[in-house]
C-alpha cells in the first residue's frame, strides 16, 4: 500500500464534551489484486467481506482512484467509482472492498459527537442512499488535507478546530449532492439572478425575462433557484424588500406608504399584508417594538 497515511485517536471526555470530534483519518493507495481490508488496523475497525461490518460512528469514505463495491442493510449492493463519497451510519450493517483489477485510492475520516448526531441526521438522513458522485473535486481534497496536516501536528485545541473543518466538508459534500455535477453553473446562475434582484430592489421584476436572459427556462431557473435558496425566486425578492423596509421603518420617519411605493409595491394594503405574513407584525408594529 502506497503513500498509506492512517491515525486513530484516543478521544477524552473534553473533547466528547465540544460535541463533534474526529476518530480517525487516512488515506491509502489500494493495488490492484491486494487483499482488502488490510490487517494494521485497530480491531474494532478490521471486518472479513463475509461478515461485513457495524460501527458505532460515522465515516465519511472518499474514492479519488478505481472502482469496487458498497453494500449496506439498505442499500444492497452499489457500485463504486472515482469521485465518489460514501456515507457510513452508527449502528447499519455494511461492507465495501475495491475491485481486485482496479483496486482504489481512498480517503476517510471518522467522527462522532452529539452534534454531528443531530447535523447528520438534519442533513444528510439518506442512509437508503448514502453514495454522493462528483466529489473528487480539489475544495474536497483541501479538507482532508488540512485534517491531516492538523492531526499529524497536534496543536492545542486540535480536536475543536478538526470539528470545524469536518463540517466545512460536510458542508462541501452537501452542496455537491443537492447540486450536482452542474454545481459552478448553478452558482453562477443564481448569483447573477440575485445580483439582479438586489440592483431592481425598488421596482417590480419579470422573472420569465431574467430566466430568458440566463440562458433556460424559467422552470429550470425556479428549480435551481429553490435547489439554492430554499425558496422560490418570488419569495426571495419578496423576502429581499422585506428586509429593506424594515432597515426603512428604523432608520428613516418615511411613514408606511411612503416605503411601500419606495418599494415597489403595488399598494399599501399588499405591503402591509406581506410584511405581516413574513414577520407576525404589521410595519407600524414593528417600527414601534425595534424603537
């Protein structure tokens, strides 16, 4: 095995205490027709393909080279290429091993924690579907290699500050599984409708026309948006007038239909109405409780 880089970590109650801490980490070059998994890990982590394996915390496992398989409880049996991550929950059976004409360079990180509990399963509850493609991207590879690089080093606080770097990966991943092998497009996309959307805030906006501009459709140009945002386009300029008037309400005297046709709304009565839909107060309300 080549290049192999792998460290298990004795974790303490302080660190159990921060809520998200990291178990161990590595990276190994895996030959073609190597035996698999090799035997220079902890015990607990060794499993025979026959017999699969159930760990007591996550692992997030990165494929840069080659081909093999994953199976889990439930998932059955999937195919594994480069770029690919694979997602490994406490408690679920599961295997995974490279073929044996390919074999495969990995990259994994374990971690645990209260915090990463409720972060997993907030976001990433796909445990019938735990395969993210696309992440054999360089961002990704930075974070395994600032972990390494900070577990190697040990500094003060490590534990605390590999938490952190953990989450920006999982963020990472995140991203590129709600966005897709079109992610860079679909960042520029909606950063050019909300640069439009913030430079028109005070008039009323055609989103057909935008979407035209852009280059798609508008359903598409609504999917991705949403993909993004988590809401719609409408809502999100709607919400971005929302916010401006209320930077209105408290640092100008301009009384509620004065902002209103500022805004580009199409009457007072809207205005009022939205404003209380989006925040449970009218802006008069609002106004007086900030004041």
């Amino acid at each position: 095995m080549k290049n192999a880089y792998r460290k298990y970590l004795m974790v303490f109650d302080h660190d159990k205490k921060w809520g998200f801490y990291v178990t161990n980490l590595g990276r190994t070059i895996i030959d073609s027709e190597s035996k698999y998994p090799s035997k220079d890990h902890p015990e607990e982590y060794i499993f025979k393909w026959s017999e699969g394996r159930i760990l007591d915390e996550f692992h997030l496992v990165l494929i840069t080279k080659g081909e093999g398989v994953f199976e889990s409880t439930q998932t059955g049996k999937k195919r594994i290429t480069d770029g690919d991550v694979f997602l490994l929950f406490p408690g679920v059976w599961h295997r995974y091993k490279p073929s044996k004409k390919t074999g495969w360079t990995e990259r994994w990180v374990g971690f645990s924690g209260a915090i990463a509990q409720q972060f997993l399963s907030t976001n990433f509850n796909i445990q019938n579907d735990p395969i993210i493609s696309n992440c054999n991207k360089s961002i990704v590879l930075n974070h395994f290699n600032t972990l390494f690089k900070l577990f190697d080093e040990e500094p003060f606080g490590f534990q605390r500050l590999a938490s952190g770097i953990c989450m920006q990966l999982m963020a990472e991943i995140h991203n590129i599984r709600l966005g897709g092998s079109n992610i860079e497009d679909l960042n520029s996309l909606v950063s050019k409708a909300k640069g439009f959307m913030y430079a028109n805030i005070t008039s009323s906006i055609d989103l057909n026309t935008i979407a035209e501009d852009l280059g798609v459709s508008y359903s598409k140009f609504r999917m991705d948006f949403k993909k993004q945002t988590g809401v719609s386009p409408l809502q999100y300029f709607l919400l971005l007038k929302i916010e401006k008037s209320k930077e209105l309400l408290l640092n100008s005297n301009k009384n509620q239909k004065e902002i209103a046709y500022e805004l580009g709304f199409e009457s007072d009565y809207y205005f009022n109405r939205l404003f209380k839909q989006k925040t449970g107060m009218s802006p008069g309300q609002f106004r007086n409780k900030k004041s």
